[in-house]
C-alpha cells in the first residue's frame, strides 16, 4: 500500500508555508469601524455590552478617527444618540443635528477618513422604529413611503455634512431610488450608497440597541426588516437595491447568515458588505472573559470567515482592536 500522492499536510509544516498558500486575507482597510455620537463635550461614556467601545461626544469623536487613521483604519460609520426624539425623528433630518455636526468635525479633523452615514430613523425616533408609524387594520406599522421621504431628505443633510458614503439601513422598499434621485438633485452624483440590503429581524443586535439607545418601545422589526429563515430573498433585496442604484450592497448581520454572503459572491460582481453586528462581536468578549475562549483567535476567525465567505469589507467594532494588532505582529 504506498502513500496517497496528495497530502494536504506538505504544506501545514511551517508559518512561512501555510501563509504563502492562504487563500483569503484580512487586510485593516477592508474594515470599518462605528463610532457612536453624543451630545456634550469631553464624553467617552464605555458601553458595557461593547467591549472598548464607548459613547463618544464630537470633540473625542473627532480625535479618535485621527488616533484610527494613525492605526491604519481608513472608514469609520456615525451612529447618533440626539438630544431628543420625536415620532418622527426629526432630528435626523436636522443640518444641525448631533450626527451632521460629528461628521463636520471628523472630516475637519481628518480630511481622509472615509465617513459614513447610517440613514435610518430608529436613533431618532422616540418609539424606535426605523420609520414613521401609522394606524393600520393590523395596529402600529411603518409608513413605507412618508418613511423614504425622510430617509432621502436624512442622506442629503448627511452628503452635505461631508459624508462619503451613505448607507441606508431601514429596510423601507424603495429607500434606494429616493436616495439616489435625492443625492442627484443635489448635486451629490458622486457619493455612492451603500445599501444594507439583506438586513435581519436579527437577535444579535441587542448590544447596539443598548448602545444606541433605540430598542423598539413596542413591537419589533419583523415587519420591515427580514426573516431569518430566507435566504433566497436576498436576491430579491439584493436586485432591487442594485437596480434602485445601490453601489455596494450588504449583509448583517455577518456569522448567522455566511451562506448568504456566500451565494451573493456567485451571483454578483458589485462590492459586498458584510456587518459583523454587536452580538457576534460581545459573545466572544463574553466568553473570553469567562475564559472560555481565546479572545483574539476567536476575534480573528471571525473576521476572516467573512471574508472567506466572500465580503470585501466588513463593519466590524473589532476594527480599531485588529489594526493595532497588526502593528504589533
Ligand atoms: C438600525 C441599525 C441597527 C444596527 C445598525 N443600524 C439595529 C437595529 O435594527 O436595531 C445594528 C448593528 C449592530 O448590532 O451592531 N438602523
């Protein structure tokens, strides 16, 4: 009986080996990392379910995308704690507002940092849907179209702050042909969307909604964003948001739903975005700290994973964490 002439392990002997034949790497500028914005000066208010994440106010914003691209991280995406809310979130449609107003310093502060905006109402909304409620025969439900005016007059207040990306993630139809044509009209041609096109009705989101402070009052998001048991609706979502004139389109969150990810790879040739969302992020900080996993190997399987499965860029909290570790190897 002789040797099978392939064996695999020729070429596990060594580091050097085993990087050389790696198929997928994990590059700092795939990454995005989000800040969360709040009103007052010198805040940095640490969110317990979000390992070295914190509540930042603009000044401190500002700093830590210099201290980020410093590091090598090159895009950070704004979420906003406003000072007040209302049903129908104005405040995110506010020039003045506490999002507009950290973009202005972040670019200010550091011109090349590719900002993104998150175009959603829940932040600002004082019932924490991700759009404008109406009676219906069946209750409380969005109002999918008074919903996509607000969204397309929020990506124009955020493209005219300075963002370079916007990234609509309130799972309204159409959302993306109201932003785009919105964007045109202004004479934001040239900034592109980033579309959350497969979004779950996920459980995984728990931490950001303490982050954010947008947990539904009542009700959940079933009704606008998706199941998690359909995987062939993301090419629905998908299609339409690239017809709707969607630039990169994403997935989240990212470790549930890799099949997703992996059959949008096949199907389609635009960018792909996977978010690595906050519960994916604090499981492994939670076990780690109960020692029961080992936190950065477990951090790093994740991320490269998605990147396996095929995203080019993935928004993760993990993101200000990964490029120090990289200077550092
Ligand atoms: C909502 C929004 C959510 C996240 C990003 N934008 C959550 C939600 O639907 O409540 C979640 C991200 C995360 O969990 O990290 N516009």
């Amino acid at each position: 009986m002789s040797f099978p002439i392939r064996r695999p392990r020729r070429l596990r002997g060594s580091p050097a080996l085993r990087s050389m034949v790696r198929e997928t790497r994990l590059s700092v500028d795939q990454l995005v990392q989000p800040l969360f914005v709040r009103p007052g000066q010198g805040i940095e208010n640490p969110i317990e379910s979000l390992h070295g994440q914190s509540q930042l106010s603009v000044d401190r914003a500002a700093e830590k995308a210099v201290e980020l691209a410093e590091l090598g991280v090159r895009s950070v995406i704004l979420f906003g704690i406003p000072e007040s809310k209302d049903d129908q979130g104005s405040e995110a449609t506010d020039a003045d507002g506490i999002v507009p107003t950290a973009v202005r310093a972040i670019k200010k502060a550091c011109p090349e940092m590719i900002v993104i905006g998150d175009v959603c109402l829940c932040e600002f909304t004082d019932h924490g849907h991700c759009g404008v409620l109406h009676e219906t025969r069946d209750g409380l439900s969005v109002d999918n179209d008074e919903t996509i005016d607000l969204l397309a007059d929020e990506a124009v207040v955020l493209a005219d702050a300075g963002c370079d990306i916007v990234a609509p993630s309130a799972m309204a139809d159409g959302q993306v042909d109201a932003i785009r044509c919105a964007l045109d009209d202004h004479k934001f041609d040239q900034v592109p969307i980033l579309a959350y096109s497969a979004k779950y009705a996920s459980a995984f989101y728990g931490p950001f909604r303490d982050a954010a402070e947008n947990a539904p009052a009542s009700g959940d998001r079933r009704g606008y964003q998706m199941d998690p048991a359909n995987g062939r609706e993301a090419f629905i979502e998908c299609e339409l948001d690239l017809e709707e004139g969607a630039d990169i389109i994403m997935v989240k969150p990212a470790l549930s739903y890799l099949d997703v990810i992996a059959r949008l790879r096949d199907d389609t040739d635009v960018p792909i975005a996977a978010y690595h969302v906050s519960g994916e992020y604090a499981m492994v900080h939670a076990a780690a700290d109960r020692g029961w996993l080992d936190r950065d190997a477990a951090m790093l399987e994740s991320l490269i994973s998605i990147r396996r499965a095929g995203a080019d860029m993935i928004i993760t909290y993990a993101a200000e964490w990964y490029a120090r570790q990289s200077l550092n190897r």
